[in-house]
C-alpha cells in the first residue's frame, strides 16, 4: 500500500519550466545563460513568445533582428513555443474580478470578445507567417475572463498554462497547467509551472537559478509531460480546490 502511494506521490511531482516575455527586446544575457543550462541537462522549457510586442518596459533591453530565426531554432529542440498574449500591453483594470481573482492589469480581461478575438487571432497568423507551432496560451499578467477563454477554444488553443492546483486538469474542453508561485519552488507533490521573468532579474538570479535547477533536475518535466498528467478524477478535484482556497486566503492577508 505504502509503496502504490510513493509511487502516485513520485508519478505527480514534477515542474514545467515557464519563462515568460520572450520577445525581441529582453534580457539575452540570461537566455543565453540559460539555454546553454538545459543544453547540458537536455530540459525542455516552454517559452512565452510575445508575437507582436509593444511592451515599452522591456525596450531598455537588448534587440535581436534574427528573433524568429532564434525562436524557430529553440522549437527545433524539442522546446514548446506558447503564444504570451499579443501585445503585452495592458489596456484594462480587472479589479480582482478576472478569471483566476488575481487583479492587476489586463490585455484581455474585459475587452468584448471580437477585440479578444481579433488579438488572438492576429498573434497566432503571426506564429503561421514564421512558421512556429503554437498548442498554448498564457495572459500577460494572469488574466483572463470567460471571452478569452472562449475564443482561445474558439481558434483551436485548448492549452492554459495557469491556473490553481497541484495537478493539471480539463474545465469546459480546456486544460490547465497550475502555475501557482512567483520564486521557483519545488513542492513535495503536484505538478507545476514555473514563471521566470528573466527581463527582471539581477547579476544573482542566474545562480539561483542554475542552483535549483540543478538540484531538481530529476523532477523537471517537459510540456507534454504535463499535458500527460491532466486527471480530473475526485481526489485530484479535491486537492485542487483546496489549493484553491488556501492560495485565495493567503493573497488576502498579504
Ligand atoms: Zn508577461
């Protein structure tokens, strides 16, 4: 019995590495870095590509013209290429009363949905015109509301790295990929995203970084790894609402 359990426990413990802003302008320093890390230990990370960015924050860094030549290398590896928003501008308040309760600012979140739609659309036809397969979809910001969603589904991306709970799971034909903390953290169970903001990261970062990686490497899992894990079966549905209220209460006594 004991050993059915430990082996559930090992089969469902297991961290997808997310980086996030992957545009034209970003730190390349740290990507730089980085790839040649997962070179080493043979990772596959998936990166939030911004097919259109308009994001002045991220023009203090570093321009490469041969971006999508770059992005179409990192695909050829084995790595997942997923669609971050269209923009990255942030045109809209959700006032807490987004998808996932997160607040903050949004690109999506309470546009109509042929605004949504349109965004959506164009970012993907960008993804076609450079010839990238793109099977996901993260918000800038987290934030999302029920139009997004449905035009995601819509234009056939049924893949959300977001959301709450310790294993991956379907709702409403879409399937979810928790990503549930800000630092890199490696919990005893559950399978998780990470969010790694390289564009914000100090001389210091990478070595954390490299640190963490290197002492989870054996739990580090690839994008369909963790489309593999997708169960919404009842004690999966239990520990994911429980993750759920905790995460909400801690946000507001923060
Ligand atoms: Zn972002």
């Amino acid at each position: 019995m004991i050993k059915i359990f430990k082996n559930y426990l090992k089969s469902n413990t297991g961290i997808l590495i997310r980086i996030d802003d992957i545009a034209e302008n970003m730190n390349w320093t740290a990507m730089n870095q980085c790839e040649n890390l997962f070179e080493s230990l043979n990772i596959r990370p998936l990166l939030g590509v911004i097919p259109n960015n308009l994001d002045e924050d991220f023009n203090s860094h570093e321009k490469r013209d041969d971006f999508w030549d770059k992005v179409r290398s990192w695909q050829k590896k084995g790595w997942e290429i997923a669609m971050h928003g269209f923009s990255h501008v942030y045109d809209k308040e959700t006032n807490k009363k987004d998808y996932f309760n997160y607040g903050g600012r949004s690109e999506f979140y309470g546009h109509d949905y042929e605004t949504q739609l349109t965004r959506i659309k164009k970012g993907l036809q960008k993804f076609k015109d450079e010839k990238t397969t793109i099977r996901s979809f993260f918000a800038p910001n987290h934030t999302y509301d029920e139009n997004t969603l449905i035009a995601l589904k819509s234009l056939g991306i049924n893949n959300i790295i977001d959301g709450y709970g310790l294993i991956p799971y379907s709702e409403n034909e879409l399937n979810f990929i928790p990503q549930l903390f800000y630092k890199e953290i490696m919990l005893p169970f559950g399978i998780q995203s990470t969010q790694i903001h390289l564009n914000y990261w100090s001389d210091q970062s990478f070595n954390d970084f490299e640190k963490f990686i290197t002492k989870n490497k054996d739990k580090i899992i690839t994008f369909d790894d963790a489309l593999s894990k997708i169960n919404n079966n009842y004690f999966s549905k239990f520990i994911n609402f429980g993750t759920k209220a905790s995460l909400k209460t801690l946000r507001i006594f923060r």
